[in-house]
C-alpha cells in the first residue's frame, strides 16, 4: 500500500512548469529583437529561459546592433516584452502536459498549493485567467518579492504565507533559475529538465515530464529519499 502524500504544500513554478508559454516567450522575444535589427536564436532563447528580467534584459541589449545597444533604458527591453507577453497570455495559455491533471488532484486531495513565478503580477493576473486563480491558496509574482529568483525568497515567502515549514514543501521547477532558487530554500524538489540539464541536490528527484505523473508518482518517488 503507498504511503501517504509526504508532503504539507506543493509550491508551483509557472512557466514552462504549470504552462507551457516557454515557446510563447520564445516567438514573442524573437519577433521583438528582429524588429529592432538582431538576430535571436534558439540557444539564445534558451540563455533566457528563467529570467530574471535585468539578466535578461542585459543580454538582449548585448545582441542589439552596437549603435542601439545604449538607446535603451535600464529594463526598457524586458518591460516591452512583458507587455507584449501580458496581452499574449490574455489571449489564453495552455497548461503544460500532465500539470492540470496533477493540480487538481492536488486540489481533491486539499494539498495547499502555491504558485511562485519570476514574472511580474500583470503577466501573472493574465495566466491565471486560464490556470484558475481559485486553484492556488495565494501566488507570489516578481513584484511581491525583493530578491527574484534564482534567490529563494520567493519560495520562503510561499512557505510562510501558507503556514507550512519550507523543509515540509514540494518545488515543481522547470528552469536552473528556478530549481537554485528552489533547492536554497530548504524545500525538497520535483524538477523538470525540458532545456537544458537542472542542477542536483539530496533533496532533488528529475523527471523528464508530467506527463502521468499522479500523487502516488511523487509519493514513490520520493519516499526513499525522504527516510534516506
């Protein structure tokens, strides 16, 4: 017989986590850098993946023609790109494969859930729209936080607000941004490695999708490590 669910609260990343907008972020980023005469690649796309905004916003402007790489303000490309994003998403997203069907599993069993992104309130707000706000006990954006990821603040605060102890919290990450920030909350990590390898830890099981993934999926996989 399985074991219970071993954990008090699932923390969620969104994108490319909960969503699958990694590809809505890659048109929208591209079509951006084209209009302002630079090439954007897959394995720069991919550079990108996991913010924070002013590394992203960093890079893009070092990939700017020299003669516009100072027209812009500090964020100025990455605050366009989130606008653009904003009126993407309220257009609808689609939910990565196997996630919906794990949150509301999560949700039948009274699992409190969180969602933690990088991304700002505004694009939040828009995502939830079609993820369901109701599905989560609170979300944390880039604009509740003073440190984004990969710092673990994000998560810490998840952590207190639901009123569970972080070392007693599942991570869902996607991103080695998001799996850093994750792993140096304390939480134990469930990560999800579509882009590129995520960094390990004793508290870290990958796999490759959530394709599914169920909570007995999680109890198994996990168990061991929890009584290691």
């Amino acid at each position: 017989m399985l074991s219970k669910f071993p954990f008090k609260a699932v923390l969620w990343d969104m994108d490319g986590t909960l969503i699958n907008s990694e590809p809505l972020w890659i048109e929208q980023e591209r079509v951006m850098m084209n209009e302002l005469g630079a090439q954007w690649s897959d394995e720069d796309a991919l550079h990108c993946v996991g913010g924070p905004m002013a590394r992203v916003d960093a890079f893009m402007r070092s990939k700017l023609p020299v003669e516009h790489q100072h027209r812009f303000k500090p964020l100025e490309l990455t605050n366009t790109l989130l606008t653009r994003m904003e009126k993407r998403f309220a257009q609808g997203v689609e939910f990565a494969p196997g996630a919906q069907e794990l949150m509301i599993e999560m949700k039948t069993d009274s699992i409190p859930l969180a969602l933690v992104s990088a991304s700002s309130r505004p694009l939040v707000n828009a995502a939830l729209v079609s993820i369901g706000e109701k599905n989560f006990d609170i979300t944390i954006s880039d604009n509740d936080v003073a440190q984004s990821k990969p710092h673990p603040e994000g998560y810490l605060l998840a952590a207190q607000k639901l009123s569970v102890a972080i070392e007693n919290c599942l991570v869902i990450e996607d991103s080695i941004t998001g799996t850093t920030a994750a792993i140096n909350s304390g939480a134990y990590v469930l990560g999800l490695p579509h882009f590129s390898a995520l960094p390990e830890g004793p508290k870290v099981i990958h796999m490759k999708s959530l394709e599914g993934v169920t909570l007995s999926t999680i109890t198994n996989a996990f168990t061991a490590l929890i009584s290691a």
